[in-house]
C-alpha cells in the first residue's frame, strides 16, 4: 500500500466538507459554553434554561428560560436543506455541527426534535482527542479483539454509555500499527480520525450515501479490511454486516444492550422467529467478541465517569450456548472464562475499585 504520508489528510477532507463558510450562529456560544465548563450533552427545552450534564448530572446554565420564539431563532439556521425536509418530514433530525472555540474546532452530534408542538435540541460533544486504552480504563482483552483480520465484535450499552468512544480507540489502535483500509458509515460522523499506518474512509448517512443499507451494499465493493457500521438497528443493516464478517472483513458495530449476555436476545429481536436458528449459527462462527459498558460516577479525584466494561469472547464454550439457545448460562460461561480475559461487570468494578483506592495502575497488556 502507499505511504499515507502521500495521501490527502482526512481532517483536510473534513475541513472542506464540514466547516461550510457561514456566519457565525447564535447557538454556537451555547457550545462554546459546554466545552468551557467539560460537559457532555446540551439540553435546550422550551421554557427551561440551557442544560448541560456534566459527569452524569444535568445542571442549568445562569441565564433564564428559553422561549419559543427564541428557540426557533437559535435552531432553525443550524439546519440546512436536506435537514430541514428530513426535520417537517419526519419531527427530528440528526446531524453533526462545528463550533471553534479558542482556534480549535470542536464536532457534536446534534438530535434536533419536536416535543409538545416545540421545537429542541439535544447535542452530545465529540472529544477532539482519541483517548488510548489506558486513558479509558479498558481490560487488556480490548487489544487482543483488535487483531482479528475478519469477524464481527459488537459494542453494547444504552445511550451515552461510552461505546463510540471505546470503537474509536479500537480502531486508532489498528491505525496505529496495521497498514488496512479502514470504512467508517456512520450518522453522523463522529470521531475524525487522522490517518497514520490506514487508509481510511469515512462515509456519513444523508451526506455521502442515502441510507445505512446502501452504504453496507457498497462497503463490500470499497476494498476494505476493516468496517465500522454506526448502529445495528435493522434486519437488513445486521444481515449485511455479518455478511461482510463471513466474507473476510473485521466488522465493528454498535448495538442498545444491557450486558454482553442479553446482546444476543436482542440480536434476534431484529428477525423473525423461524430465523433465529440461522442467525444464532451465524452469530456463533462469526462472532470474536461482545463488550458490554456502563459508565459510572468515579470515585478517584479528578476523574469524572468511567466505564465498567464487560467483556465476552466466543470461545468453544460461548458457541456452544449460543447454538443451544442456552443464553441463561452465558454470565457463568464469562466467569469461568476469566483466565482468558473474560469479564463481567462485577469483576470490571472490583478492578476499578482497587485501581482508584491504592493507586494501582490499570493492566495495560493482555
């Protein structure tokens, strides 16, 4: 492969693509105040101050309440065409938006909304700064699950669990060492990566490609190592990528689960139930690994939330429950597999607890 050293930079790409000439918003100092005070969601609601949370609690902004008309004068200008048809087509809109504060260009994930006729805004900030492994307090295992050449792994949690954040330090890991094309299809873009050792391509849904099961359809045909689908949200989203890992790509992917276990029921949620022989057999052989995270309040000073992380790989024991259709016993199948890096989110906050009380440094080999 060339040296990256040759090709264009992909912030270079994003600058073009994202940073559109405009006047500067009125909102965006409502941004400027979230990165200012490290916070990691802005709430506007109608008849409420701007909410912030930060560490896990949401705290309002020292001004009054936002009215109506206000909030449609902030909102409406962030959105351009195509957003604002998907908007009074379908009552939302997600989208990504940049604020620079002090020279340096901040990325959030922005869900415009209607709620009780009004319109608002819930906006999560995207870290400028990949953080490693050890930054995150990940399991050592985290690396191993990065040298597959093919398969699927699957990050699970609830909504600000902290997945796209644990994938983006995967795949920086990878960047990091390997020379592989790297295909991100995502909505929106989150993470930016700068390309080191990989070629990578980010597509965002809506802006480059119609829709996930296009992108998937044509992720096949782009020649890449490595893939990471946004979300898993759909029968056809999930049959294509585990068509994409059968066939000899590393998929990454996030799924709403509450632990690593559960993933699979609600895998087979997706399908029907006379599929779901089928697709337990092709979650078995295809599978390396689920990581499973809840973030939580620290207990270390200076830290704000960490993640408890539990993690199962498919070892002969794992398959062999997952074909059964014995789910019941996959926590057991975590626990005794503990000598193999297996964790479940007991073993994860007993880690953390004893790390944050005796100064210990987190495990950073496998």
């Amino acid at each position: 492969m060339a040296s990256t050293e040759q090709s264009t930079p992909i912030e270079d790409q994003d600058a073009a693509r994202f940073l559109q000439d405009r006047e500067e918003l009125e909102v965006d100092k409502l941004f400027r105040a979230l990165v200012k005070l490290e916070g990691s969601d802005l709430h506007l609601k109608v008849g409420r101050p701007p909410i912030v949370r930060k560490d896990g609690a949401l705290k309002e902004l020292s001004r009054g309440p936002i009215n109506r008309e206000e909030m449609v004068r902030l909102l409406f200008p962030m959105m351009d065409k195509r957003n604002r048809g998907i908007f009074e087509a379908e009552g939302g809109a997600d989208f990504a938006h940049i604020v620079n504060v002090d020279g340096e260009d901040w990325r959030f994930r922005v869900n415009m909304l209607t709620q009780l006729g009004n319109i608002g805004l819930v906006a999560r900030r995207v870290n400028n700064f990949i953080p490693d492994f050890e930054g995150l307090n990940l399991p050592p295992i985290i690396e191993s699950l990065c040298k597959f050449d093919q398969g699927m792994i699957l990050l699970a949690g609830v909504t600000g669990s902290g997945k796209s954040t644990t994938i983006a330090s995967m795949l920086n890991w990878i960047n990091k060492r390997e020379t592989k094309h790297i295909l991100t299809l995502e909505d929106p873009i989150e993470f930016v990566y700068k390309e080191e050792k990989c070629l990578i391509n980010q597509r965002e849904i809506g802006m480059d490609v119609k829709d996930f099961s296009i992108a998937m359809k044509h992720a096949v045909r782009e020649d890449p190592d490595i893939i990471l689908v946004g979300e898993l949200r759909d029968e056809e989203t999930f049959m294509t990528a585990i068509h994409a890992a059968e066939t000899g790509h590393l998929v990454f992917g996030t799924i709403h689960a509450s632990s690593a276990a559960t993933t699979i029921g609600r895998v087979l949620d997706l399908f029907p139930e006379d599929m779901h022989g089928a697709i337990r057999s092709a979650i078995a052989f295809n599978m390396k690994g689920i990581v499973a995270q809840k973030l939580l309040p620290s207990i270390k000073d200076g830290v704000g939330r960490v993640p408890t992380v539990e993690v199962m790989t498919f070892n002969p024991t794992v398959r062999k429950l997952v074909l059964e259709g014995t789910d019941e016993k996959l926590p057991d199948a975590i626990r005794i597999g503990s000598e193999e890096g297996m964790q479940d989110f007991i073993m994860s906050l007993k880690e953390l607890i004893d790390v944050a009380r005796n100064s210990v440094p987190c495990r950073t080999k496998p």
